[in-house]
C-alpha cells in the first residue's frame, strides 16, 4: 500500500529559532489530544507528531497552535510541504469517507476544549 494511503501520519512541525523551546510547550499543550498517537520534541524547534488522518490533519494541529501564539516556520521548503501533506491528507479523508463539513467543527472545538491554551499573558505572546 503507497504511503499516501496511510491512515497514521508521521510528521515534523518546525518552529521559528527566533522563539526558544516552543517544541516542548507545543509537546505539553498536545499531549493526550484525540487523535495523537504519539508526539515528541526533538529539538527547541522541532516536534515529531504521530496522528489519524481519520481525526486530524496537520493543518488542524497547526493552526490550533497558531491561534495560541506558536510561530511555525514558513520557509519555502517547509510551505511546499504543508502544500502536499495537505492535499493528500484532504484527499486521503475524502477517500475514506470523513465527512468535511462536520469533522472540522468538531476537531476545532476539541483541539480547543483540549487545554490548547498558551501559558503566556496575551500582550507577551508576540514578544517572547
């Protein structure tokens, strides 16, 4: 079976050098999440993240952690790959069966209920 056919995605969420440690808060705050299976920090600006395409995409995991105030890198390597890993992960979803218009409703409200909350005072979140 291609890799694109996985249900269980292994992937690499790379933060900005600028803000220090943000692998290991974004590890904390994820941690026990549905849908994660297994999530690491491997380095200050590297997390590893095993998840179900079934419950989640990386985009949902991203943007939840854009909301909070985690600064993802957007280097062009890194937007291309979103790009991809986007497209089969909607393809991949669609293929199976998940139903879109319900499921991001339901992901949103769950990564959000789910203590994706920023330690940092709101007017900090910006500068440190």
């Amino acid at each position: 079976m291609p890799l694109c056919n996985d249900i269980i995605k292994d992937r690499e969420i790379r933060f900005k050098l600028s803000t220090p440690d943000q692998a290991r808060k974004a590890e904390q705050l994820l941690s026990g999440v549905p849908g994660i299976e297994y999530i690491e920090a491997v380095d200050p600006c590297c997390l590893h993240i095993r998840y179900s395409v079934e419950e989640l995409t990386l985009q949902m995991v991203e943007s939840a952690l854009r909301e909070v105030g985690f600064d993802l890198d957007d280097g062009l390597i890194i937007r291309l790959k979103r790009a991809v890993f986007s497209y089969c992960e909607d393809a991949l979803r669609a293929s199976i069966g998940v139903d879109e218009a319900n499921s991001d409703k339901t992901h949103t409200l769950t990564l959000s209920h789910h203590s994706l909350q920023d330690p940092r005072p709101h007017d900090w979140r910006k500068h440190v």
